[in-house]
C-alpha cells in the first residue's frame, strides 16, 4: 500500500494518525499539494490510498476507517454516525474557519463558525460520561475528529469559548505519540501558517459547505455557490426537456382516501399536540409545518398520501384547565380543539383529517392493544412510589413535578424527563421537587400500576429498529437518541396512572385508573385515522403496502421509536410501524425560549395578528427550519429574508418576467428562439429542480428551500444580462432576444410556482393565477427526476401581473419584537429591587398577583395598541400630513399607558439608553 499526503494540508493529520494507531503497513510518499495521484480525477485529491488491488481511496475517512478495520477495529453505528457527521457538518465548518483565519486574517471572529459543533461535541461527551466519542478506548470516529480539529483548538490565538468536555477529550487524544507525530509531520510547529500555501489553492467555502454550520438563519444567498460548469450534454438534455408536453392527466383525491396496489402509499402523521397549550412558532415547525410541507410535496410527486393529526386531549392538565374555567374536561377539549384547528387552517395546514383522541374509537383501539399485550403476557404489575400533593388533594403527574435532575443537577427537570441531560427520570427520584400548580413539596405515596414490559419486547424492537433505520429516512439526531436508550437498557414502562380524564383500564383490579399519555396519545394515530374511515386498518394493519412518516420534534422522538413500537410489538397484530422518522431540533424565540406566561414569543393565534400574510411565516420559520441544529426566530432576520430573499429575489424576478410579457409583447407569451445562452440556463435550472426533488425525497426541507431561490438568482441574473428592456426597442434581431429572454424567464416563474407550492400554497397559487398557468403543470414538473416542460408556449395569454410580497419596514419590526418581547426583565429587576424576607411563602410564578392587574382589559388594549400601531405605520408609509400623524401617534401613546396600567407596570416609559435627559 503506499498513501500520498501533502505537507500543509490539514486532511493529512487524521490519516496519519490512524496509519501509527493501527500499526498498518504502509509506505508513505509526499507530494505537493497539485499532484493528481488519482488518475480518474480531473482535480488533485489528497490524502490518497493506493491498495494492493491497484484501487484508490481519496476520502480522508474512508482511508482511516480502512486502517482501523484492517487491524480487526470494526466501525459500529455510532462510529459510522460521528464519520458522517464530521463529513457533513464538522468539515463546512472548519473549511470556513481556516479560510478566515489563515487567509482573510480574521481568526477573531470565527467563534460564531465553530460555536454550534463545538456545542454539539461538547453535550455529546458530557451526556455520554465516556472518555471518548464511542466509548472507553480510542476508536476511528476520535482520530477523524481529532485531526480534524486540530488546527483550530491547538491555536490559542482563536478566540474560541471554552468547551470543557471537549477541552478534556481534545488534550487525551492529542497525548498519544501517533498524533503528535501526525501534528509534526503535517504543520512541522508552524501552526495555522503552515497550511498557507494549501488553502490558498482551495476553492472559498460556498453555501452547499456550510449546511448546518451556521446558526439555521443564515442565508443561503450569503454563502452561495459559485455558477455550475454545464457540459454540451446537459443543455442538449434539457432542451429535450423543455420540449415535451405537460401531462394533461388530473389526478384528484377522492376520500377516503385508502392504499392502492402499485402506487407509493403513504402514511403521514405529525406529533399530536396537546389540546391545553395554544402551540408556538416552534411546536408549529416541528410538528405540523413540517408534515405538512412533505405531503403537499408528495401529492406533486403523483404519491397516494394521508395526512393525519389531531389534538391529544386526556391527561391532568386538561383538568386543571377545566377546574380553572369552571368547564369540564371535554367542554375544555371542545373549545381548544376549535383553537387549534383555527390556527393550523390560518397557517393552510392540509390535513386529510384532523381528529382528536377523546373518541369511543380510542377507547375501543387502545383497550384491544392493551388486551393483546397482556394476552401476550407483556404487562407486569408493579408496586410504585409516586408523587402526591397533599395541598391539591392529587397524585402529581410528571408534567407537574418539577426538581432537580439527579444525574445533572438541572433544576428545572420534569418528573419524567430531563430537557438538558435528555434522561429518564423517575419523578420520586428529583432532589427538592416541587408541585408546579401550588409551588407545595409534594410527599410520596405508594400505588399499584401496570407496566409495558420494554426489557422482554427489546430483542424485538432492535430487530425492527436495525430493519427501520438502515432502510428509512431516519434524521440523525431520532438515531442518536433511540440509540442512547438503548444503550442505557431499557426498563419497564408505567402505562397506568392515578387519574380521571384519560381512556379507562379495563382491567377490573385497575379499574380506577387511565392509561398513561405515552401508552395513549400515539394511539390517537389510529383511533384518529378510524374516524377517518371504517377501512383504517389497510393503512395501519398493511406493513407491506404502506410506508409511515412521523414527523415531531426531538423531545418526542423515544416515546415514538422505543414505547409505541414496543405495544405495537407486543400486540402482534399486523401493526403498520414508523418506517421514516422525523425530527427537528428546537426553535428558540431570539435569545430565549417561548414563554405564554411570560408573554415571550409568538404563538399560534397571534401570529395573523401581525398583519403578515400566513405564506411569509411558513417561509421563515421552513428557511430556519432546526433541521441539525437548534435555530431561533429572530425579527430581524424575519425581516431580512422576506425584504432580501422574497421580495427583491423570488418576487422581483417573477414580477419583471410578467410585466415584461404585459408591457411588451401585450400579454401573450412570445416566440422563443433558444440560444447557447438559453440552453445554458434551462440546464442550470434542471439540476436544481434536480437538487430540489432530492433534498424534499430525504425531507430535508430547508436545505431544498435554497434551490428554490437559486433558481430565481439564475433569473434575475439572466435578465440583467440580457436587458430585454433595452432589447425591445432595437432591430429584429435583438426585439427577437428580448422575447426569448422574456418567454423563458416567464416559464421558469411557472416552474417556481410548482416547487413553491409545498412551502407557500396561496403564493404558488397566486402565480399561477398571474400567469394564466395550466392545472397540468402542477403534475409534471416535480414527476420523476424533475421536468422542466414549456409550460407556456408562445402565444399563451397570462393574466393581470401585480406584485407577491411587501416590504417589511424597520419600525413594524422593532413595534413587534416589544408586543412579543414579554416582561420578564421589568419582573426581574423588580423583584431583585425587593429587600429579602425570610421565609417567604411558595408563590404560582403564572398567578396575576400584581395590584391593578385587569388580564381581560390587558388582552383588549393589546389588541387596541396593535391596530393603532398598524393605523400610524399605514399614514407614514402613505406619507400623511405631519398634524395627523402626531394625533395618531397620541392617542396610540395613550392607549399603551391604559395597556401598562391594566398589566400592573409603570405607565412612564424605561429611559432610553444613551439619550440625556
């Protein structure tokens, strides 16, 4: 074997290192960085591996992992998901760091580059307790990190925040002798200067590079690729394309819709959410959002879909709801079912059927399921320690104890789950918890329960799970976390609890008690889809037939990839099981998370408030959609992305390619008479429609969002180039180029329309209406590899042309983020102003205890403030006499001190800082 490395070049540490780990024998030969060792390479890549069988490997990793498996050290899956990982997401990240650091000189602002996988890295190991990425010895996924790593954690001049897991592990493997000969051999104790001459002979990091890197609001304009080469095969391909005729078959969903033989079926279900909370942005992305977009992209696809969810209603909180309003349970259900199905038709959420689970059909599924499983002698019976609130006369259900975690010390860990550690919890073993409704010490009480027997069902699961995960589209953080429980063992799953609104234990000795929310609510699925229709079980007793997406964010992921598949499991009974699993991470609100209590955030039933349209939230919150990453809604870069992206890119375009046809060639599509040029174009829009239908296959939204508006930068550039403005007033020639440019960039706004639709239906539809466009686009465009057809021949009459988007201005943005912005510094500084008493009584930190406090009066003058506040942005922007502006302005001040008054707070506004007073 003989490996080439180059000095300098920073992908030569890893291999190096794992060559003296493993002990492999190999000669090691060094070439410049332009030698091209690979011969069926068109650009030198190194490092390279030259094998005995006259094969080359030219990955970095593929390299060290054939050293490591050569010397008996097999890659497991978790090794194989930290390889992919460094590829993916490490790798974008450091390309861009050394670019900076090394050649632009700005080592002292590449923090925020590596901060995220540092991050990442950091809860990993300190999560794990293990002294190395898989384990307790040094295995291929430390060496490839190490090494890539390297470079910027041994450069003390980078101004990076300390990572202390990371620091540790970093210092442990960077002792072996074998990396720091690597170190040696490589940057010779030049450091970052010695890769110099490397990176200057690298292309600069482009947008495709740097998914996942950047926080998940960055923009695809902002790291862009640089412009395809495209071969003579290409355009004539697509010319090709361009050529053929649009399928003039509609195909419509006739309900119920049911499995049919030789088609592609699928199942989609978005998480439940729970009937008592009112969702914010984030639970709207990760949830129903995000489903929605892929069904609607699955019905272009000619895919036979259903879309299901509906509100999860049993459970204590909903009875505390009920006690609070002085309703009933199902009174609380009814009215905040309502809510929900309001606020998911505002955000155009296209559910095939949108149920609940207080149905006799949940009764009747639930209790089959727990018949079976306890026919098949997968329920035991267990004697519990539990809970209970002397105080609220209860037994506490997990949601509602709230301590500190006791293998993190986290204090704000549930009774069933650490949010900052990711473990189960018993909630008697919380150290100091407390009953979140009174704020009481709760005492422990003894109950028998029934359990889901998960340690009997886990030679099952891991069988399916090994089935599911290598043959489905799996995210990387679901794997992760399903693996970390099994990896820890799994233990016996209460499925009973000590309460009164749930689905009742048939079981007479149980006859007290309700199942459990976790064995009950996916259940919903079922239940849900039974009300849809008698024929439910062809869609969730039809393994065979039907492939099942679930769609949640991260925190629901076990509950949905160990306990429902385990009763699913156990019942053997046909069950149709999760073959794709879904998951984002978090969306933070700025820098901080949602609060309703605090009045932090935008949630559901505000968000039309805003008097922005529904499609311009769906665009934001899929553009920083957490697909690898926590990512946060910022109004700011709300408003920079539709000002930047939606209206002078996608909308800009489009508009000028309609009013182009209007204005110059009387509304009728003209003559296209295509050049070089032209084919060129059609080409480069191909691949990204091909990119696009790739990326929305693997349900990586947000990441196919960006080929959307690539498309548009293609042509907007195009026509710039082209100037059909200019051209129109020439000769016959030029007058002829003016039309082709115009009929092409028009058909190009009728192929965005399509690709759109999933992410904006009504401005999709809105396009379309602009263009007069045929209904059979819609089905072509997006079948197969991806068909972009002339869709409007010449002589095709548009519409009336009008423009998508508004401008969002700087004074509605800042007037939103203060609505939404909430009070908890101004309760914070008071409190902290407010001298120590000793034994100070528990306090219900939601409780309005505030004097003066109105919340029914607040909730109408916020209302008022808000329509005022849009009345005096409407007579700036219309540019009003200044006397009548000031009159609005007046009597909008005022309104604001009536609202500060009715919250219990100053009228008088903070001082502002730096202006004197």
């Amino acid at each position: 074997m003989k490996l080439f490395v180059s000095e300098g070049n920073p992908h030569c540490l890893k291999v190096l290192a794992a060559l003296e780990v493993t002990g492999a024998q190999c000669e090691v030969l060094y070439v410049n960085h332009e030698e091209k060792v690979v011969p069926f390479l068109s650009r030198p890549s190194l490092p390279a591996l030259l094998l005995p069988s006259g094969q080359h490997l030219f990955s970095s990793n593929a390299i060290c992992r054939y050293f490591f498996e050569a010397n008996g050290q097999e890659c497991n899956n978790l090794c194989n998901q930290w390889l992919e990982w460094e590829t993916t997401v490490l790798q974008p990240a450091l390309l861009q760091t050394l670019h900076m650091a090394v050649l632009q000189g700005k080592g002292s602002e590449v923090s925020s580059v590596l901060q995220s996988p540092l991050n990442f890295l950091d809860q990993s190991l300190s999560k794990g307790n293990m002294l190395y990425f898989t384990g307790e010895a040094v295995s291929v996924a430390d060496v490839v990190l190490w090494g890539a790593l390297h470079p910027v954690l041994s450069d003390s001049s980078l101004a990076l925040s300390e990572h202390t897991s990371v620091r540790a592990w970093f210092d442990r493997v960077a002792a072996l002798h074998s990396c720091q000969s690597a170190a040696q051999t490589v940057l010779q104790g030049k450091g970052l200067q010695a890769m110099k001459s490397y990176m200057q002979k690298q292309p600069a990091p482009q947008s495709s590079q740097c998914r996942d890197t950047q926080p998940c609001n960055s923009s695809p304009a902002e790291c862009e690729e640089g412009e395809r080469d495209v071969s003579e095969e290409e355009m004539e391909a697509a010319v090709l394309t361009w050529r053929k005729s649009l399928n003039t078959s509609l195909t419509t969903n006739t309900h119920p819709i049911l499995p049919q033989e030789g088609k592609r079926n699928v199942l989609v279900t978005s998480a439940l959410p729970y009937v008592n909370n009112v969702p914010h942005l984030g639970n709207i992305i990760g949830c129903v959002l995000s489903a929605d977009v892929f069904s609607r992209y699955g019905r272009l696809r000619g895919w036979n879909m259903l879309f299901v969810c509906g509100t999860d209603e049993y459970g204590t909180a909903t009875e505390n709801k009920a006690r609070e309003e002085g309703l009933t349970p199902q009174q609380i259900c009814d009215k905040y079912h309502t809510v929900h199905s309001s606020i998911y038709k505002w955000f155009q959420i296209d559910f095939d059927f949108f149920g609940r689970t207080t149905t006799e059909k949940q009764t009747e599924i639930a209790q089959n399921i727990f018949w079976r499983l306890h026919k098949n002698q997968f329920l035991v019976e267990e004697t519990v320690e539990q809970l209970r609130c002397e105080t609220c006369q209860r037994f506490l259900a997990d949601r509602f104890v709230e301590g500190m975690c006791p293998h993190c010390s986290y204090p704000e860990a549930r009774g069933d789950q650490c949010d900052k550690c990711g473990r189960l919890i018993n909630a008697v073993e919380l150290r100091e918890p407390q009953c979140k409704v009174c704020r009481q010490t709760p005492v422990i009480r003894s109950s028998k329960h029934l359990f889901l027997n998960l340690p009997k069902l886990e030679s099952q699961l891991e069988q399916w799970l090994e089935k599911s995960t290598s043959s489905g589209d799996w995210t990387a953080n679901a794997k992760q976390i399903t693996r970390s429980w099994i990896r820890d063992g799994l233990k016996p799953r209460c499925i009973t609890r000590d309460l009164q609104w749930g689905t009742p234990v048939p079981h007479p000795d149980f006859k007290e008690k309700v199942f459990y929310v976790w064995f009950d609510a996916p259940i919903g699925y079922l239940s849900i889809t039974a009300n849809y229709t008698n024929e439910w079980e062809k869609w969730w007793k039809n393994p065979h037939q039907v492939e099942l997406y679930n769609f949640m964010a991260k925190d629901n992921v076990p509950f949905h990839s160990v306990v429902f598949p385990c009763s699913l499991l156990g019942a053997q009974d046909n069950y149709t099981l999760v073959n794709h699993l879904i998951a984002t991470e978090y969306l933070n609100y700025e820098d901080t998370k949602f609060s309703k209590s605090r009045g932090v955030g935008v949630f559901g039933d505000m968000a039309k408030d805003t008097g922005i349209p529904s499609d311009v939230w769906r665009f934001y919150l899929l553009y920083v959609r957490p697909e690898g990453q926590d990512s946060a809604f910022s109004w700011a870069d709300m408003a920079l992305k539709n000002n930047s992206e939606l209206l002078n890119n996608l909308g800009n375009f489009i508009n000028r390619a309609g009013v182009f046809v209007t204005k110059f060639f009387e509304g009728c599509v003209p003559v296209m008479d295509l050049q070089r040029e032209d084919k060129k174009l059609l080409a480069l829009v191909g691949w990204e429609l091909q990119q696009y239908i790739q990326l929305m296959d693997k349900v990586r939204i947000r990441d196919a969002l960006k080929h959307i508006l690539n498309i548009s930068r293609h042509g907007n550039q195009y026509i710039q180039v082209n100037e059909p403005w200019k051209k129109i007033k020439g000769g016959e020639l030029e007058r002829q180029r003016a039309g082709t440019v115009t009929g092409v960039s028009v058909n190009i706004s009728c192929l965005l329309s399509v690709m759109l639709f999933p992410y904006m239906p009504a401005v999709s539809q809105t396009i379309r209406d602009q263009l007069n466009a045929p209904q059979s686009c819609i089905n072509t465009m997006l079948k197969g590899t991806g068909t972009f057809v002339c869709a409007l021949s010449a002589g095709h009459r548009i519409g009336t042309v009008s423009p998508l988007f508004q401008k969002l201005e700087a004074d509605q943005i800042e007037a939103l983020k203060k609505r939404f912005g909430g009070q908890q510094k101004t309760l914070q500084n008071n409190a902290s102003a407010q001298p120590a008493a000793a034994a100070a009584p528990a306090v219900d930190v939601n409780a309005t205890t505030v004097a003066g406090v109105d919340p029914e009066k607040a909730k109408q003058l916020t209302q008022a403030v808000a329509e005022q506040g849009d009345k005096v942005r409407a007579l700036k922007v219309q540019k009003a006499e200044k006397d009548v502006v000031a009159a609005e302005v007046s009597k909008l001040l005022d309104l604001k001190k009536q609202l500060a008054l009715a919250e219990g707070k100053s009228p008088e506004p903070a001082p502002q800082k730096g202006k004197k007073k």
